[in-house]
C-alpha cells in the first residue's frame, strides 16, 4: 500500500512530465488500480509492455524527486502544518478573550492556504 501512495504522490507532483501514453497507463495502475491484463487489453499492448511502462515512469517520476525534492518538501509542510493545528487547538481550549478567537480563526485560514498551495 506505501508504493502506491509514493507512487500516486510522485505522479501528483511530476506526472504531467511524462507523454501522454506513460500518463495513461500509469493513472490507470496507480489511479484506476486496473491490472496489468487489463491494461494491456485496452492498450493493445503485452502485459509485459505495460509492467515495462510503469518501471520506466517509476524511474523517471524517482529522478525528478529525487532533483527537486518536492514530495519531500510538501510532506515535511504537512506535518509541520499538523503541529500548528493542533497547537491551535490547544489555544482553542485555553483562550477566554473572544478578540483572540478571530486571530485563531485566520491563523487556521491561512495554515490551510498553505497546503491547498502544492
């Protein structure tokens, strides 16, 4: 299950760098979970042709990760995002000044901009 969330993250992120034949068969593995006889079948192509198609985007979805680091950089903003909710949460609970509440509220506003941004 852990492939296929990296693989359906890298595709995310990079997956409009590949042609459109990669890009089709690759959504329909990692996005649509089709198996490979399936995907041949509609392809027109060996099943063989389509794990071979897959390796190759794998390999080439790893090289631009692994030059631009993007998934990485969203993964540490998102965990970094759910250590500021949840202090957010905690001066939910502690705040008594209803002129704070709306400050809290933007803050929240915006920590959720920052993801809605990747």
């Amino acid at each position: 299950m852990e492939k296929i969330v990296r693989q359906s993250m890298l595709y995310d992120f990079y997956g409009e760098l590949l042609n459109e034949h990669q890009k089709s068969v690759y959504e329909d593995v990692v996005n649509n979970d089709l198996s490979y006889s399936e995907i041949a079948k509609i392809n027109n192509i060996s099943r063989q042709g389509v794990y071979d198609i897959i390796k190759r985007c794998d390999k080439i979805l790893e090289e631009y990760e692994d030059k631009l680091h993007l998934v990485e950089k969203f993964s540490v903003a998102s965990a970094r995002l759910t250590e500021v909710m949840a202090c957010i949460d905690e001066l939910k609970e502690m705040n008594t000044d209803e002129r704070l509440d709306s400050k809290i509220e933007e803050i929240v506003k915006l920590s959720g901009s920052i993801i809605d941004e990747f």
